[in-house]
C-alpha cells in the first residue's frame, strides 16, 4: 500500500454545537513507513482526525482511506486497571484474532521491545507514567497493523522520561517499519520526530512542512530552530 493512510475532502461536524464544522475540507496522504505528525492550537481538530482515521468516529464529510486496522495510543494510557502489564497486551492481541500460540509469541516480543518484559506482572497502578505509556504502545504494536496512531502520548510525562520515549519511539518506528500519525501540541517535539509536518488552524490544514535533517536531531542545531519558526510563523498569520 504506497499511500496506507489518505483523505479526501474530509469534514467534521458536531451536532451538539450546532453544527459546527470541526474539521474542513481536509486532504492528506500519508506514505508507506512515514512518521508524519499533525500539530495546532487546542481544538483545531487534529485529534478528531486522529480518530476518524482509528475509525472511533465517522466523518460527516469527505472520504478515508486506511488499514483494516491500526494500532492506536492514547494520552492517558487507557490502560484496563485490573489486569496485569501482560494482560493488557495479550487482551489486545486476543482482540486481533490471533491464535493462542501467536498471543504468547507477540506479546512477549513487543513487551521486550518496549523493555517491560521484567514487568509483565505488574498492575498499571504500580507503574511510573512512562511505564504505562510503554505498555499502551506495546497493546498497539500487537496487534501488527500497518498503522501506528499516537495522541499527544508524552504530554503528560516530565521531560526525561519525554525524551527517552520519544528516542524508543524512534527505534521501534525504524525497526518496525510501520506508518505512524501522531498529534503532537509541541512544535519542537515534531520537528524532533517526523518525516513532514501537518500545520492546522480552524480545522484546516493550512500547510505540510517536510523535516529533511538527519537523526537523531538535536533542538540546538542551527538548522533545527528556523523549522520550528517556520510552522510558529503559519500558525500566527
């Protein structure tokens, strides 16, 4: 599938708040194996793509093309409280079809490539916030889709633990090879991490900005801060 993740004049309404369209008039393909990143203020509708795409809501407009199925990180972990590090991932695993011995083989391959196969007993509630994201990602890898969906997932982790995870991410994007759409609301973060660059503003994408330097990329590099100031400068026009 050269182009895994493409939309076509896609458009969000609400009717809750009259509506109003969240999203407009939004077109973007995404490659094969790209790592491609949508960034904007708060409620300029990149985490409703996000989800139109995961398939968790419907377009009011437009069309989409993706997988039969991806895999899908969310802010907070969403992680089922009652069962262990384990369990959560070979839920996911079961979920996918997948046969008993598959389960066992995937979700001991992803818990190590995450680095929690030493904690694969655990509770979430006895987890650092970097650890449940850890295993939120590894219940999306399982399920072996061609597409990664990430929702702002180190938004809520203090800046150490950012970087370590955004450097995992990394790794497990090259080894992968899968086709990842993050929402990110740090600018730096993005330009850190992505192929190209979505830029929205009042539900539309107001411009794609391509990240051509080589990683692992560094915040102080001359080249880095006039990328960044170029997606602040068409967020404030």
């Amino acid at each position: 599938m050269e182009n895994p993740i493409v939309l076509t004049k896609v458009s969000k309404a609400y009717e809750k708040v009259s509506n109003a369209l969240v999203v407009v008039d939004f077109t973007l393909s995404i490659l094969q194996g790209e790592f491609f990143c949508l960034v904007g203020p708060s409620g300029c509708g990149k985490t409703t793509i996000l989800k139109m795409v995961a398939g968790l809501e419907e377009p009011t407009g437009g069309e989409i093309l993706k997988p039969d199925q991806v895999g899908m990180v969310f802010q907070s972990g969403a992680l089922l409280p009652w069962l262990t590090v384990e369990d959560n991932v070979t839920f996911a695993a079961k979920m996918a079809g997948f046969s008993f011995e598959k389960v066992k083989r995937v979700t001991k391959e992803y818990l190590e490539m995450v680095k929690l196969g030493d904690s694969r007993s655990k509770y979430p509630r006895e987890l650092s916030g970097g650890q449940r994201q850890r295993v939120g990602i590894a219940r999306a890898l399982v399920v072996e889709s061609e597409a990664l969906l990430l929702d702002e997932p180190f938004s809520a982790l203090d800046p150490l633990t950012t970087e370590e995870l955004r450097a995992d991410l990394l790794r497990i994007w090259k080894n992968t090879k899968k086709t990842i759409l993050m929402v990110s609301h740090l600018l730096e973060e993005a330009a850190i991490l992505a192929d190209r660059i979505g830029v929205m503003k009042e539900g539309k994408l107001k411009a794609v900005i391509g990240i051509d330097l080589p990683r692992p990329r560094n915040e102080n590099d001359l080249n880095f801060l006039p990328k960044v100031e170029e997606i602040r400068t068409i967020l404030t026009q």
